[in-house]
C-alpha cells in the first residue's frame, strides 16, 4: 500500500474518478439542461486536477519546476472558475445578494 501512494498511482486514480465525474457532470446537463455550465465544469475539474498532478509530481519526487508549473495552471484555472462565477453572479436578472 505504501509504495501504491509513494508512487503516487492513488493519484492516478483519483484523476481517472475526476475525469469520469466530469464526463457525467457534462451528460448530465445535456439531459436535463440545468446546471453549471461546460466552461464552469472545466476550470473547477481543471484546478483540482492540475493540484493533483502538483502532488503526483512531488510524490515522484519530480523536479519543482513542474511541480510549480502545475501549480501556476491550477491558480489560473482557479482564478478563471472565479471570474466565471462572478459574472454569472452579476448578469442581469440574477437577484444579488447584499
């Protein structure tokens, strides 16, 4: 089980399971048409993912140049989902908080 995490396969794992729950999440808005929309789905998967790939790395004891790389496309991701959310907040016709 050690080597399992060390090597960091557990997080391949759970990459596949995301990428999976992306699909479905992605399906699931075509049949219902309600839901986050595709882009929204992305850029949450994408931040989470690419922290998954920081830890995968440093598991495998790569170098900190990709380890900071994921990093920086799990903050741009990240920051994206944020901006997305915010201006879904402020269109019109959405009662604003506050």
């Amino acid at each position: 089980m050690y080597e399992f995490v060390e090597s960091g396969s557990i997080v391949d794992m759970v990459i596949a399971l995301v990428l999976i729950e992306g699909v479905a999440l992605v399906a699931l808005r075509s049949i219902i048409g309600r839901g986050p929309g595709r882009l929204d789905i992305i850029c949450n998967l994408a931040a989470g993912l690419a922290l998954m790939m920081a830890l995968r790395d440093a598991l495998a004891e790569k170098s900190m140049a990709a380890i900071a790389l994921w990093l920086t496309l799990s903050l741009v991701a990240h920051l994206l989902d944020l901006w997305l959310r915010w201006r879904s907040a402020l269109s019109p016709g959405v009662k604003k908080e506050g």
